[in-house]
C-alpha cells in the first residue's frame, strides 16, 4: 500500500503555488524594468535624431557623436553609432563602427520647408531656425525645418542587441543605433537577484507550509496517540475536546462515541464468555464424574465401557476448552492472575523434550538450550504455553519430520524458539494464525485435534508476562515460533 503524507502534500502544494506566483510576479516585474529601461532610452533618443536630421556643418558631428552618452544617460563604454545620408543620397557622416547590418525602416517623406519672417515663434521640439544664416546658407532666407517623430526598434545584428532610431527630414536622413549590452547586462543581475530572491522566499514558504501543516494538524496527532493509548483494560478513555479547533471538535465527539459503544460491546462479550465458561464447569464436572463412575461398573473391555471412555474423553476436551475460553475471558478483562514464581525454563524445555520422545518416537528431536534460563512468572501457564507449541509442531508435522528446540538469553530476554518440519504456511493465514477459532486450511482441519485456541492463549498469557508470542519468517517448509520472555528481578 503507497502512503502519502497529507502534511507534506499541504506543503508542497503550497510551495508550488507560491512558486508559481512568485516566478508569474518575477517575470511581469523583470520584462517591466526592461520595458522601463529601454523605453527611457527611447525617449532621450528623440531629440538627438531630430537635431542630427538637420542642416549642420562638417565639423557639429564627431562633437555630437561624442556627447551622445552623456545625453542618452548611458556608460562612455555603450557602442554608438551615427549615419546621415543627404536628400540627395550622398552620406554626409557615418560612424567608422557603422555596420551594414542595421536595416533602415520605411520612412515617410517629410514636407517641404517654407520661408517665415524671423521672428515668428515656432516650437522648438519640431523646427530649428539657421543660427547662422549668412555663413551657412546665404543666399537663402531664415527657413523651418520639419521634422517628424523618429521610428524606434530593436535590431539584432552579428554585434548583438541594438537600439535604432530613424527619422526623415527634408534634408537628409539620420539614424543613431545604441547598442543594448548594458541594458542586458543590467537585467542578467536582475534576473540572478530575483532567481536568488526567489529560491529563498520558497525555502522560507516551504518551511513556514510545513509548520503551519504541523500545527494544523496537531489535534489529528493528538487523537491518534489517545487512540494508540487505548487498550482493552482502557476503553473508558475519552479524548479530552478542551481548546480544539472547531473544525476538529466534531471528530473527537464521533470517536468518544464510538469508544463508548465499544467499551458496552467488548463489556458485554467478554462477561457472557466468562459467564458461560463459569456455567459450564459445574455440569461438566458432574458428567465427568458420572461417566467415570459408570465406567467403574461397566464390563471391562465391554463395547458400553468402550463408549463411556470416548464420552469422558469428549468431556475432557470439552473442560479444556472451557477453560481456555475462561482464562481467555480474563485476559481481555486484563483480570488474569499470576502466580510468580522463579522458573527455570531450561528444566521445563527438558522436560517437555523427553514427552517428546515419548509421545511422537518417529520425530528428531534436536535442541540448543542454555542453562540457567530463569524468568519470573506462573510456572503453570508458562508450561501451558510450551506444551501448547510443542503440541503443534507434532500434530502439524511431516512425516519422517523433526523438530528443533532452542532456548538463549539476548538483551535482558529470554528466547524459547520451537521450529518444526511443516507444509508452507499461506500468507493469508499468516496474519490470522492467532485468531480464535481459527485452524486455517484443509490441512489443519478437524482431522488434527484442537480448536483454535492454544495459540491465542499462549499469546494472551506471553503479554500477561510482559512478553510476546510470535510467528517467525522461517525457509519453505518450516514453521517456527519465538516466545520471548523479560528478565525480572525479584519483587
């Protein structure tokens, strides 16, 4: 089964989403700056493209050329270049760095220039009179030069990035291209502070995501260690709503709920299994003893004496179970009492070693017990539990099969591991082999005596010990179970 993490899912997807608005936002702001940028470049551009389409003398333009960066607000560094071509298409200046990779856009033929008086006042961002009318043109009279707004754009040649502006006057034709390097360069340091800038702010809303998860999500903890805390001798615990959020306040009231109704339920089960395990001793013991005293007056090797004794054996598997049922009860009751005493496990495995050679002859019998294997707890249950797994590893034997008994000490625990030679236990009877009442498959049937209920008393009585019952991960046709048992001092 895949797990997923609501805590992490909340916290990714509020990184992704901040990610994304903060990267939306980094990119609006960054093409903003540049559009800044080049549209203040723009808009100092103008007016020297106008004043380089009118009439100047040869020696206005390396001057001009020169005070450009100044006027246009860029590094004395920043390529610039200049060419003016006369209406009658003789170049008048160009820059030696000109290249003739700059195409010139469609221009509009500006007007004529007309004659006025002069002193008629004109806007000076659109005509410029001749300062110097006698050394400049002196056959001619004070004229207007019109000239329009210039035509702006971005051009990519083999020296990178430029930005060209182009005007038409009735004079001649002027472009002045200012290369772009610097600008690019000044939003590439943008562009790594806002990446950096970005990083960060993402760690920081991921690691904010993450706690904010975390507290949200700290009534939900809450009730899932009160529900781990519950045992079947603590189902009366409630989960306390104190100063839960309100959204959670409901979740707690459902499964206070339905403590309390499985708390009536398990109440109920458990005494009507202790009740009736009480109930059926008295007349079990009754049968018992009338069939024994019958079977004392019967006919020795008569066919009645013969039934009789396969009625007291009924009778006596019949008390087995009733007992079991009735320690089971109390265990889940946790009112299972312990007689404790010092017990010697490795006496009691050498004991039940030698039933073995007895009770099943055809079996190897092999085993690696430590001396000296002392444990506290009632010697009775204990030898109950093993006898219990030496039973099953006989009854679910092979044939021509063995057996293995180990015991150790490890850790502060004493191990008792009882393997024997069986047909492969399926994985769907592996989580249910402690069941109650649950003998697994045909091959465990009715055939093999039992009920079901030696494993899970066994268990119920290693936990009463403060131990466990396990069933080991073994090769193919092995079945093997570890009993662990603390170390206790003496009380």
């Amino acid at each position: 089964m895949k797990l997923h993490s609501f805590r992490l899912r909340i916290a990714v997807l509020s990184t992704v989403l901040a990610g994304s608005a903060l990267v939306a936002f980094g990119i609006v702001a960054w093409r903003l700056i540049y559009v800044a940028k080049v549209s203040r470049l723009d808009a100092r551009l103008e007016q020297p493209t106008r004043r380089a389409a009118r009439p100047r003398s040869p020696d206005w333009w390396q001057p001009f050329l020169t005070g450009l960066p100044g006027e246009l607000g860029t590094d004395a560094a920043t390529p610039i270049v200049l060419q003016v071509i006369g209406a009658n298409g003789i170049t008048i200046y160009q820059s030696n760095d000109w290249s003739a990779d700059f195409r010139i856009p469609a221009l509009p033929t500006p007007p004529s220039p007309s004659p006025i008086p002069l002193h008629s006042r004109q806007s000076p961002s659109d005509i410029e009179l001749h300062s110097e009318p006698s050394n400049l043109y002196p056959d001619y009279p004070p004229v207007t030069i019109p000239v329009p707004e210039p035509r702006i754009g971005t051009q990519q040649t083999n020296n990178g990035s430029w930005r060209v502006s182009a005007v038409r006057s009735a004079h001649a034709q002027a472009v002045i291209a200012v290369s772009l390097e610097a600008i690019d360069q000044e939003m590439t340091v943008i562009r790594n502070i806002f990446l950096v800038a970005i990083g960060g702010t993402l760690l920081v809303v991921a690691g904010g995501a993450w706690g904010l998860a975390g507290s949200a999500l700290r009534p939900i903890r809450k009730l899932t260690t009160e529900i781990q805390n519950v045992t079947i001798t603590g189902l009366d615990r409630q989960v306390p709503v104190g100063e839960a959020d309100v959204e959670f306040v409901e979740l707690i009231q459902v499964y206070n709920q339905m403590l309390r109704r499985l708390e009536r339920s398990f109440k109920q089960a458990s005494r009507f299994s202790g009740d009736a395990a009480h109930e059926l001793k008295t007349p079990l013991a009754i049968l018992q003893g009338e069939l024994e005293r019958t079977m004392q007056h019967a006919e020795p090797g008569s066919e009645l004496q013969q039934n009789l004794s396969n009625l007291l054996d009924e009778v006596s598997r019949l008390n087995g179970i009733v007992r079991k049922l009735l320690l089971l009860s109390l265990a889940d009751a946790g009112q299972m009492r312990l007689y404790t005493v010092k017990v010697n496990l490795s006496d009691m495995l050498m004991v039940i070693t030698e039933d073995i050679e007895l009770l099943a002859p055809h079996l190897e019998v092999q085993t690696q017990i430590a001396d000296e294997l002392w444990v506290w707890g009632d010697r009775d249950l204990l030898m109950q539990v093993l006898q219990n797994l030496i039973s099953n590893a006989i009854k679910y034997n092979l044939p021509q099969g063995w057996i293995q008994i180990q015991g150790n000490q490890q850790d502060g625990k004493v191990n008792v591991t009882v393997t024997n030679a069986s047909n492969p236990i399926p994985l769907s009877e592996r989580d249910r082999i402690f069941d109650r009442f649950y003998r697994g498959d045909p091959s465990r049937n009715r055939k093999v005596e039992g009920v079901g209920l030696g494993l899970s008393l066994s268990r119920e009585i290693a936990r009463a010990h403060n131990g466990d019952l396990m069933l080991n991960n073994t090769l193919e046709r092995e079945t093997a179970f570890t009993l662990t048992l603390p170390i206790q001092n003496e009380k």
